[in-house]
C-alpha cells in the first residue's frame, strides 16, 4: 500500500471527538481572520474565565447540558448555559453536539421535568456575555461572535 492511500486510511479513522479535540490546538485567535479550514460558523464552546476546567469532550460537554454530569471534575458545580430556544446557534448546538433535533430536546426536558424534577439549563440571548458573569459556567457561541479575554475556549465544533 502506498504512502498516500496509508495517510487517507489514518484520517478517515479519527472519530469526531478526536477530531475535535485537535481542533483548540488551531483555534487559539480565533477573533483573527478566519483561517482556511476554519469557518465563522464553527461553534466555540466557552467557559468562565474562572472556570475549574481548560478543556471538554463532546461526550463530558453532552452529559453537562443532559444534567447527566452535574460537577466538575474539582467538584464545583457546572453550570450550563443555553442559547434561546429557536435562535440557529442552539439549533446547530443541538444537533452537532447533543445529536437531537429541537423538537426531541424539549420532549426530553419535558420527561426530565415529570419524572425526575430537573430542569434544563437557563437560556441566554447573549451566551458568551453569561459566561463572563456566572462563575462555573459553560456555554456556546458562534466562531464570528467570540470576544477574546471574555471566556475561555474549550473546544470547537466545526462547522459542516
């Protein structure tokens, strides 16, 4: 087998969430022109900047906005944070990192309210400018509205 076809091979098995995790590595300004490969779209997930962690995992970022992970890992409550229902960031949120479309999401809340008392995490129209307020907090924002020294990236989900 050639070199190249090795290398196409080696790519194609990286997951999302490999992929994923490489992505912070080349989004360190991301408030710079957008660099090729990179998109205004891409979703950066931010947290404060006080925030007891440096980076997540869409599984651990999934987990917190399910209510399913409730701390962090020094046991500070985490605390998610989500754009308003209906607006094209949570609905891309939705779909590239909880894997639901918007109306499965509120039929999960709506059973998480009946059956175990839980709600879902508060809607901001302004996530990042939550995030710089609420100590613990954890949220998104589109790659073209992030603001440096405001919240800290944790992860990127490129856009399609």
């Amino acid at each position: 087998m050639n070199k190249p076809v090795k290398l196409l091979l080696l790519l194609a098995s990286f997951s999302v969430t490999t992929l994923c995790h490489i992505a912070p590595a080349f989004a360190q300004n991301p408030g710079d022109a957008t660099p090729a490969g990179e998109s205004e779209n891409d979703i950066l997930i931010v947290a404060n900047l006080k925030a007891p962690v440096d980076k997540i995992d869409i599984r651990e970022l999934k987990a917190i906005y399910l209510k399913k992970k409730l701390y962090w890992s020094m046991g500070q409550d985490a605390l998610p944070l989500n754009s308003q229902y209906g607006s094209q960031l949570r609905t891309e949120f939705q779909i590239r990192v909880l894997g639901m479309a918007p109306e499965v999401e509120l039929k999960y809340w709506e059973r998480q309210k009946i059956e175990h008392a839980i709600l879902p995490p508060p809607e901001f129209p302004q996530t990042q400018k939550a995030v710089f307020k609420l100590k613990n907090s954890v949220s998104y924002v589109f790659r073209k509205d992030y603001r440096e020294n405001v919240s800290k990236i944790l992860l990127v989900i490129l856009a399609n």
